[in-house]
C-alpha cells in the first residue's frame, strides 16, 4: 500500500502527484529494499505519473515505517502488516492499495490504478516445488493447498494480515509469474535498478 506521513499535505494519490509535480526531485519515498516489489511500485508511480520521487532504500519495512512515522521519510510503500497498525493508530495515512482491486479488509482505500489508469504491482505469494516434480504429487499439493485456502480461519488470518487468498491451478501461477517477471524486467530497466 502507499502511505504517507500525516503532515505531508497530501490526502489522496492526485494530490501525492501534484506535490511531486510542484516539488520534483525533492520528495522521497522508502521501501523495503533495492528491487523489492515496494521499490518497483514507487518506480512504476514515478513513471505513470510522469514524476521523480527518489528511492530511499531500507533493509525491511519496519525500519523505513520508523522513519515515515518519526517525519524523516514523507512517502513509503509498504505491507498492509507493516502499515496497517500506524494506520489504525493515526500516525500514518494510506492512500492507496497498489494491487489492481480494492483490498477486502479496508474497501474504502482506493486503488492507485483508479487515478492512473493501468496501475498495478502485486505482492504475492506461492508455492513452487523442485523441477521434474512428479505430477500427480503437484496436482495433490495444488488440491491441498486449495482445500486449506478454502478453510475460514485460514482466509479471516490471512485477510487480518493484508492477504488475500485466491488459490488456483499451476498453470494460471505460471501464467501470471511470465506477465509479471516481464513488467518487472522492463521496470527495472527504465529505472536503471542495478543488482546489488
């Protein structure tokens, strides 16, 4: 999600974009580290708004909250886990979730994509086996997996912590992990993102 501190004098994604418009190259924002799916939103916002935020990169997501939180870094991309609670608390504003839909657990908070159309970076998780797995042995993994993402408790913990379980089959997993590898690769590039 895409958060702020409380006295940046921002309270939407068009008014982030237009401070950064009026203030170019002077406003940051922080992320979980060079390359992480956080960095790679503020980098993607940077070039569909037409903007330039400079990264600031933390070793984790709780260290760079520390900073929004303490008033040295305005802007920050983070997890709904690591924001969430500051959230609640007041003592940071959310914008935006990043993902292309509205986060069920707070369906008030826009998307960034609904200012800019075709906005969207996500965050997931999966389950990934060693090459060469026997089929039948993926297909049962894939079936349990399913089964235990289908359990309430499971999807109410899961939401609670800034998930949102899906599920699905192999082969949409790798649908989607091509996509995104390619969006990444060519966000990287434009950014000039260095391996570090």
């Amino acid at each position: 999600m895409l958060v702020v501190n409380p006295s940046l004098p921002v309270k939407s994604v068009a008014e982030l974009i237009a401070h950064a418009k009026a203030h170019p190259g002077k406003l940051s924002f922080g992320s979980s580290g060079p390359g992480s799916a956080h960095h790679l939103a503020g980098e993607l916002l940077n070039e569909r708004a037409g903007i330039d935020m400079v990264h600031v990169p933390y070793k984790g997501g709780n260290p760079a909250m520390t900073d929004l939180i303490g008033g040295s870094l305005p802007v920050l991309f983070a997890s709904m886990a690591t924001a969430r609670p500051h959230i609640e608390a007041g003592r940071a504003r959310a914008l935006a979730v990043v993902e292309a839909k509205r986060f069920p657990g707070m369906p008030q908070l826009p998307t960034v994509g609904e200012t800019l159309p075709g906005y969207a970076i996500a965050s997931w998780f999966a389950f990934f086996g060693p090459a060469g797995l026997p089929a039948p042995i993926a297909a049962r993994l894939n079936g349990d997996i399913n089964k235990a993402l289908a359990n309430g408790a499971l999807r109410d913990a899961l939401q609670k912590a800034g998930m949102s379980p899906t599920g699905g089959e192999a082969q949409e997993l790798a649908a989607q992990l091509r996509t995104e590898l390619a969006q990444r690769e060519k966000l990287v590039k434009a950014a000039g993102i260095e391996p570090e």
